[in-house]
C-alpha cells in the first residue's frame, strides 16, 4: 500500500511546554475538511518530545526529535539516544538536517550512524541532503547530493524505515526556493539514485522538500511527482500557516 504523504513541522529552538495544546489546535483547524490528510509529523525540541507525543497522538499524528546520538546509551553529556527518543512517544527522528551538520560539524558518516541507530531503535530517520548556494551555482547540486546519499544512508533503507529530505541550504529560512522544474529534477535523481541502489526495497520511499515552504507554494511544490511530503520550519510554527500546507498535500 503506498505511503500517504508526509508533512512535518521542524520547529527547531522555538516553543515552550504550552506548545503541547498546538496538535490539538491543528487537528481543530483540519477539522471537517472532508479530505484523506497526510501524515502529520511535529518534531519539538527534545524536551518536548514526550509531551507533543501525548497530545498528537490523541489526533492522529506523529512525533519526532531533531538528532539522536549513534550511540544507545554511555557517557555523552548532553546527548539522547534513539531509543529514548522511541522511549518517549515518538516515531521519527531528524539525521543531518544542515544546521546540525554545521553547527555542530556532523559528517555523512556521522548522520549514517545515528540513521542507523534510529532504525535499530525503531524509529524512522529523515535524513537531510542539499547543496549551498555556490555548489548549485557552480552546478554541483547533483553531485553533492549524490554523495551524501550515497554516504548518509544506510544499506537498508526502505520505503518502511526511511524518509530523504532534499533541501537546499540556500532556501532554508530565506523565502528563497528552487524553481519548479529545479526540484523536479533533483527529487528525480534522488529517486534514481535509490532505485539504483535498493531496488524495489526503497518503491515509493518518501522523498520531502524542504527550504521555504509556505501555504503560497505548498500546493505547487506537493504536486511535482516524487515530491512525498515537505519539511517545513518557520510556517509549522503557527498551526494557521502549518493547516493550509496539510491541506495543500
Ligand atoms: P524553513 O526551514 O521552512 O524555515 O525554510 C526548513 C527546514 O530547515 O527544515
């Protein structure tokens, strides 16, 4: 059976314990809409993972945490592993979304082994890829993408127990996105590339877009084909913007 599309809320360090009454909220808005919904995914800071996971699965939907540490356990102050993410209510977890890769110098090994670890967990990783604004400049975006796929996921990957989001690193919070054709394109050769690489395993495999996602493009971006859902960061912060880019999926 195909997978329905997913939509996630990357809230980043934003929100407070009172957040908790926003899937509610949401499900309020999506309420009466007469449609099939996507999954719905909100991935809060770590210290509100349980409590988002409490109140969004009372309405349906799905929780996550933004990195998990590759190890189960041990001495890694200031860590979480995957499976206390598990632990807590969630199902998903964010792998080397840009920021973290440059904020806090993740490498693909680095976003493999904690993808690795969420699935070992039983969670699902979304695993982040895409070029800066000089590498698409200077026509690399496919190559750099290519090779942190190649690098960043690991050897089973299916359509179960893995999702990709490409986005671009010049299009996160900028209002900045690719044109079109552009994530046409690049959502194409993600799906080539693990068609080559896993088979059948990986049919239908959700590929989200990421990077400026807002409910004037949402409808647009989700109809390109191998486009499986988006991540969305600053519109998932209000449940306003957020339940018009469920609605558009
Ligand atoms: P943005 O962030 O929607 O604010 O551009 C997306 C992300 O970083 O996941």
């Amino acid at each position: 059976m195909a997978l329905k599309p997913l939509i996630a809320a990357n809230w980043k360090m934003h929100g407070r314990q009172d957040w908790a009454s926003k899937p509610g909220y949401l499900a309020g808005l999506l309420a009466g809409q007469g449609r099939t919904l996507p999954d719905v995914l909100f991935c809060p800071p770590a210290l509100y993972v349980q409590s988002l996971a409490a109140a969004a699965s009372q309405h349906g939907f799905y929780v996550g945490a933004q990195h998990c540490h590759p190890a189960e356990s041990g001495a890694h102050t200031g860590d979480i592993s995957a499976g206390m993410i598990k632990d807590c209510g969630a199902e998903y977890v964010i792998a080397g979304h840009s920021e973290r890769r440059a904020d806090h110098g993740e490498t693909d090994a680095d976003v493999r082994a904690q993808s690795e670890a969420a699935q070992k967990a039983g969670i699902v990783p979304i695993i982040c890829v895409g070029e800066s604004r000089a590498q698409r400049e200077a026509g690399e975006a496919e190559a750099v993408v290519g090779l942190q796929l190649a690098q960043s996921v690991p050897d089973e990957a299916t359509a179960q127990t893995i999702v990709i989001a490409y986005e671009p690193i010049w299009a996160i919070g900028t209002g900045l996105v690719p044109s079109l054709d552009d994530i046409q394109a690049m959502h194409g050769f993600i799906r080539a590339q693990l068609d080559a690489r896993f088979g059948p395993a990986a049919a239908g495999l959700r590929i989200l877009y990421g990077g400026s996602v807002k409910p004037a493009n949402a409808q647009d971006i989700l109809a390109i084909s191998n486009v499986g859902g988006a991540l969305v960061g600053g519109a998932s912060l209000e449940m306003e913007s957020f339940a018009q880019i469920v609605l558009a999926a």
